[in-house]
C-alpha cells in the first residue's frame, strides 16, 4: 500500500511547552550535553532571530520550564517554506555527481519558525510539509499554509512517556517508505527506549492514536546516552541508533558487547507478522552467530545521536558523540547502494575517536572516524548530519553538513574529500566553516532536498545562499 497524496489543512495550533526538570543520572559525565540546556552561540546566523525568550544560555542550568512560554508556530515574517500545495510533484534538482573539488559554499540560515524543544525533523513519502519532532512529545506538521499537532505522545492512554528534559523524550521520527506506517522513538515512563508504531491518516498526516503498537523496547540503565534517530535504510528495513546505555566510560562495557543492543545500530523490519512484533532480515551479519543479538547491524556506537544515508551512493554517515576529547564522523561505505555498515566496529570504548580509551576493551577491527575534532573553542557534542544531493541551493550538494550542539558551529565536508577504506580513511577532510546557530540538534534534509538546521532552542532554519 502506497502513501495517498495529503489533503492541504489551513489552521495554526498553539502548543503549549510541557513542564519537567532537568535529571541526569550521569553527572560525573563531563562533556555530555543536555538537551534543552541552550548554549550560547559565538554569533547568531544572518537573518535568523534569536532564542525564544525564557530560554537561559548559560550552558549549564538550561531552561527552566516554569518559565518556558508557550510557543505559537506562526512563520517568521519571510520565511522560505514550501509553496507546493501538499501532493503537488516539486520540480526534481538533479543530484550531485561531479568530481572534486566540489565549489565552496557560503550560506546563511533562514528561520522558518519556532517550536518546543525540537530535536529532529523530517520529510513522508508524497507530502511537502516538514514534520518536526518536539522532545516533549509531539509531532508537527508544518508548512506555510499551516502548522498541526500531527501526534502528542502525552495525551495517549495507551503509554507513559518520559520528558523531563536532559536526553530523553520524543527523539526520533521515521516514515515507512510503502505504507502509511510511522514510527517513533521515545523514553517511556522508567525512562527505557521505546520503538512504537502508529497507522498515519493518509488525507489529514495526522496519527491515529488507537493504532499505537510497541514494535521493541530496549531498557536503559541511566537517562543519557539514548541515542534516538531512526530512518529507513536504501534497503526498506529501519535502523535504529542506540547509544551505550549512559553514564561515563561505558561502565557497562555494553558497546562492544555483542549480548547487548545498546551502543548498536540495529536492523529491523518493523512490520508485525502473525508471531512478531518484528522481523530480522535474513542478511543481518549476526544470524545464527551464538550469544549475539541478531537485531544489530552494527557495533561500538557510543551515543549515535544522528546518522543518515547519502540519497546518491547509499553510503552511512555516523556522528557518533564522544567522551571528554573527541567528536566523530564515521562513514560507512555502501556495496552498490546498500549494506553500509553491515557488521562494522566503530571502536567505542575501546577507542575515542583514533585515541585508545578502555584499555580492557579489545577492538581489533576498529573502523576509524573519517572526521574528528577536540573539545575546544567552544565544542563538544557533535549534531549530524546529511549529505546535500537535491537541494535547490546547488553549491550545497555533494557536501555534508554537520555542527556542534555547543558551540553551534555549522561545518561543511567536501564528501569528495575522503573515503572509508578496511585500512583507515583515505584523504585530506576539506571542511568549511558556514556559520552558527545556537543548541543544534540536528542538521536534515526537507520535503524538496534543502537542508535544514533544528535548534533545540526553538527556531528551524533553511539554509540558502549568502
């Protein structure tokens, strides 16, 4: 079953901001960031507005939510978003395939509106609108002709849910590619990650509440490092980020644990049958293998916070968030446009990036970051990521772009740059520096191919030329 074109819905909502307190179970874990802490930004993005009021940016004690306002997600005045009524075919922009070195970019962020907390957005097969994922619980469907509450996890009767800020709440969002299926992850009410499913009306995006379905839940030991995107892979199967389960050091040593889910990508096809909630492709590298949970794809993940896949090539790029050092971006090539990462060691914890870390942990095949940088100038928690392939401002494709929560620092990697090879990355990483937005959680990719910037402060951007 395919997904039916959407009916166009002209009326604006007003959400009101959940109230709850910032907890962490993982004090002693330095660098972490906590989501809904707003950092302060070294500059504010030409042409965007600043935090809502009521958001502090210290960078430590975060907003205080008796005090967050409730936010009205009316466009800023000149907003660029999407005229297209929803259905309506948007004139294709020919991907990127020219060699390197690809033309240097400069950009400018464009906001198109504000939300609650938003930490990830996204695009469904055959509507125009950009579905934000507010941390607090629900799912808007925007664009310039309206803004709808599409799901508020908080008004269901059928699970508990978990939004006391830090790293837990509503995290991820992802549409199933045939059906009229979404999926989202969240921290239910003993803060465990949840993987659950919902029927989505096909005329008016939103989801249907009486379809709610638990696909899996993975318990959590602490309250960080839940990692929390989703998406549907190349291949029609959906991956699932998971970080190591929190604290500091991996104390659990679960990442490259075998026995455990948490530091993994896992692979699953989330369709229930008549037995299970789930299925395990029958090409996952783990079948069969004794002890191993067949559910992984890949391994030694501290906190992928984002990951997505090249549109071109297929290929996986990883920003997986680091210790008290280093960030990195892993890349995992494709084998003719599928299998990225199928079986792959990205290392943690045993090393932090290419730095030895757990001396007791072993990790012989260690698939190295093709980027990494130091805890300086101002980062320290990194936000992928998307390669632009279709995007209308055309010096961005070919580039991936990804930034740093902290510092709100937005880079650009000439993805003709380098290569992930089994002996290393190969070439010289060639990154520009395009601007900075304050507490970015999220850099994606919209409805038509633009790239879009999520600050958890409120504010989504688009980026368009200087």
């Amino acid at each position: 079953m395919s997904r039916r074109t959407l009916a166009l819905i002209v009326a604006f909502t007003t959400v009101t901001a959940c109230a709850g307190s910032t907890t962490d179970d993982a004090a002693s874990d330095g660098p972490d960031v906590t989501l809904g802490t707003i950092p302060t930004p070294t500059e504010t993005p030409t042409g965007t507005a600043t935090p809502p009021s009521g958001a502090e940016l210290d960078g430590e004690d975060g907003v205080d939510p008796a005090g967050t306002p409730s936010t009205s997600l009316v466009a800023s005045p000149g907003a660029d978003l999407p005229t297209n009524a929803p259905g309506e075919a948007a004139e294709p922009t020919p991907v990127t395939t020219v060699p390197g070195p690809l033309p240097e970019p400069s950009a400018r962020a464009l906001e198109l509106a504000s939300f609650d907390r938003p930490v990830e957005a996204t695009g469904a097969p055959g509507d125009n609108r950009l579905f934000v994922v507010q941390q607090t619980g629900q799912v808007i469907a925007a664009d310039d002709e309206s803004n709808i509450v599409a799901l508020d996890l908080t008004a269901l009767d059928a699970t508990t849910f978990t939004s006391e800020g830090g790293e837990q709440g509503l995290l991820g969002l992802a549409f199933h590619p045939e059906t009229d299926f979404a999926y989202v992850d969240f921290t239910n009410g003993d803060g465990n990650t949840v993987i659950a499913e919902f029927l989505v009306d096909p005329a008016t995006a939103v989801f249907d509440p009486s379809t709610y379905r638990e696909v899996l839940t993975v318990d959590q030991p602490f309250s960080n490092h839940n990692g929390g995107e989703i998406a549907f892979g190349p291949d029609g199967f959906l991956y699932i980020g998971l970080g190591d389960g929190g604290a500091a050091d991996d104390p659990n040593r679960a990442s490259l644990d075998l026995s455990s889910r948490l530091g993994k990508i896992l692979r699953i096809d989330p369709l229930a049958t008549d037995l299970d909630p789930f299925t395990i492709p029958a090409d996952n590298p783990f079948i069969g293998v004794d002890g191993v949970d067949p559910a992984i794809w890949s391994i030694g993940l501290r906190n992928p916070w984002k990951f997505s896949f090249d549109a071109l090539t297929g290929d996986l790029w990883i920003a997986d968030v680091g210790q008290n050092m280093f960030e990195e971006i892993d890349l995992a090539p494709a084998v003719d446009g599928v299998d990225a990462g199928r079986g792959l060691d990205f290392g943690w914890s045993a090393f932090e990036a290419d730095e030895r870390f757990n001396e007791d942990q072993v990790s012989e095949s260690h698939t190295r970051p093709v980027v990494s940088y130091a805890h300086e100038d101002g980062n320290c928690s990194v936000s992928g990521g998307v390669v632009a392939r279709n995007s209308s401002f055309t010096d961005l494709n070919g580039w991936y772009i990804y930034g740093d929560y902290c510092s709100g620092q937005v880079w650009a990697l000439d993805t003709t740059s380098v290569a992930s090879t089994p002996d290393g990355p190969v070439g010289e990483p060639r990154i520009v520096e395009l601007l900075t937005v304050p507490a970015l959680a999220a850099v994606v990719e919209g409805p038509f191919g633009d790239i879009h910037l999520v600050s958890n402060a409120g504010p989504v951007y688009r980026l368009v030329p200087a």
